[in-house]
C-alpha cells in the first residue's frame, strides 16, 4: 500500500482513539538554560484540550535520520490563544535539530497523549519535584491545579546554576526552591536533600515528581515508607506513543504496562519498583 494511503488510513484510526496531529506555528524559540530552549507553538486549528501530565509527540522536521517522533511533556498549554509550550534540553540529533527551528516554521505535533496527573483536592499540601527538563510537567501543574500558593512547594534539581531554569514566574503560583549539585544556585546536593523537602515532608502532603530514575526513586523510598500519596511520570524510550509498537513497556502490578498510553503518569502503588 503506498504511504499516501497508510497516512490516511492513520489519521482515521488515531482520531477514533482521540489522538490528533495538528500542524502548529513556532510564535517562539528561547534559550532558557544550557541545553536547554522554551518551543511556544501556536495551532492552526483548534488544539485539545492537554492537561498537566500529558504529552505530545513531535515529528522533527527535515531530519530523515530522526523519523520517528519525539516525544515531550506539556509546559502550559492556553486554549484562550490556541498555544502550547514545551520545554527541551538537546541531547542528541531530534531536540538538536528542534533547538534549531525558527520562528514562523510548522511542526507537526500528535496530541493530546497519556494519562494526566490525578488532580489535588482542595484542602491537599503538595510538592512538585521536577530534576532538569522534568520540571515541565511540574510546572504546569502548578499554574493548572488552582491551589493557594502557600499549598503548593515547587523544587527544581539540576547539576549548576548554568542547567536551572528561572522559576520567576512560577513564585505567584508556588513556593519555589532549587538544589543543584555544585551549589551555584540554591542549595547544594540533591534536590531529594533539599533541608525544606526534608523538614516539612509529611503525610499529609501529595508528591507529583518526574525526573531521572534516581530521583524518582529515592522519593518512591520516602513515600512508600510513610505511605504517602506520589504520582510521577515516567519518560521511557519510546516511538509510536499511542500504545501500538510496545517499545515503551514497564513492569506493573498488572503486568507489564504501556507508559504512553497507561502511563506516563503512575501512582508509585502500580509499580513493581524494587526500593
Ligand atoms: C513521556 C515523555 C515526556 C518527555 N518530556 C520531555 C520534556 O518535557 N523535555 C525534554 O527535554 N525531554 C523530554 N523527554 C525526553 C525526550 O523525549 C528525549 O530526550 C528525546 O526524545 C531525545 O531525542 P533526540 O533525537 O534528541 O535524542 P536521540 O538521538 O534519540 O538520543 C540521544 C540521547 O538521549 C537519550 N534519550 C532518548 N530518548 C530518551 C528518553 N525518552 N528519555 C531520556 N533519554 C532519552 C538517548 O538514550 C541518548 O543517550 C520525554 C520523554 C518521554 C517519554
Ligand atoms: S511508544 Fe509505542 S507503545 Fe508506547
């Protein structure tokens, strides 16, 4: 069947799923830390709706060695201006390649996909912990989740000051802190660490994280000794993100799971993590 045909046929199937591709407009391109670039993006046609904890699937543009899609967490999404945002470190020949787009350019976006962060209650404490680019997510759940500020404590983990972005703007929505591994900015060491997570971590809190395994799992060691609520989001290698080609599977308690389509959002509950 010629390729024509087979992207017809697709589209179709993705959108009975609810899955779309939509072509958006670079309205932004910006460096924000080392590596590290904020894409604004504005749709042609109306977007979904995308809620914190979801992802998109990007296709790279005139990179044939890079085909498959790449995947990334929303940063904020705006119905009001049909925008979205993502945040993006480059490390290899995808995101480099996206680091390099200008303004005015389209790209081809698959949204809106996986499963979102359970939302807080009203009278709930959470914490949000984002390590590096993971603070994305973390972000946009702060702005979504309507909490009074003084519910809501946001820590940054990244290696310098040089790989932190600024949380300026997140300050009217959260308590913001940030540990960095040489202690260029914040404290210094791990944000797991950090001497506030350590004194007001109780169990009365929410703990939504997504970040390298490590810290993810020395957060799934405090929640899961003091049987605190935690969902995180995991960022498995992946292709097609809609559940079809099963490269992105972790083990769970219902045996192994999709993390595109059953996750990336998990309660630390449904693994099997050895901790
Ligand atoms: C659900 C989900 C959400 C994500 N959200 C973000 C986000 O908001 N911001 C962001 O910067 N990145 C995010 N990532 C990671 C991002 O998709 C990868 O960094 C990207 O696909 C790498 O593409 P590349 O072509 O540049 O790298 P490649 O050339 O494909 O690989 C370069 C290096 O990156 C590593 N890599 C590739 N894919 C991943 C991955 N999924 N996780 C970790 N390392 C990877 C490879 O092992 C290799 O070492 C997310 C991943 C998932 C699954
Ligand atoms: S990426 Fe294809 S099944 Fe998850």
């Amino acid at each position: 069947m010629e390729y024509g045909k087979i992207s017809v046929i697709l589209r179709r199937e993705l959108e009975q799923m609810k899955k779309l591709i939509r072509e958006l407009e670079i309205l932004d391109n910006r460096s924000v830390a080392r590596d590290q670039f904020q894409l604004t993006l504005r749709g042609e046609e109306v977007l979904p709706e995308v809620m914190p904890g979801q992802f998109v699937n990007v296709a790279v543009p005139d990179s044939p060695q890079t085909f498959l899609r790449r995947p990334f967490s929303v940063l904020d999404f705006a119905p009001e201006t049909n925008t979205l945002s993502l945040l993006i470190k480059a490390v290899g020949q995808g995101t480099r390649h996206l680091a390099a787009c200008r303004v005015g350019q389209k790209l081809s976006l698959l949204l809106p996909l996986g499963r979102k962060f359970t939302l807080p209650e009203s009278a709930d404490r959470i914490f949000l912990i984002g390590g590096g680019s993971g603070i994305a997510p973390m972000l946009f759940l702060a702005k979504y989740c309507g909490l009074p500020r003084e519910q809501v404590t946001l820590f940054l983990g990244a290696r310098s000051r040089a790989d932190a972005i600024a949380l300026r703007g997140y300050e009217q929505y959260a308590r913001c802190y940030i540990a960095t591994e040489d202690g260029s900015v914040g404290e210094r060491g791990f944000v797991t660490l950090h001497s506030i997570y350590k004194s007001e971590f109780t169990k009365n809190n929410r703990i939504y994280a997504c970040g390298p395994a490590p810290m993810l799992k020395a957060i799934a060691k405090d929640a899961v000794t003091t049987g605190i609520f935690y969902e995180l989001s995991l960022e498995n290698m992946m292709a097609c993100g809609f559940g079809v080609c099963l490269c992105c599977v972790e083990p769970t308690i219902y045996g192994n799971r999709t993390v595109c389509s059953h996750g990336p959002v998990f309660n630390i509950n449904e693994l099997t993590w050895q901790i």
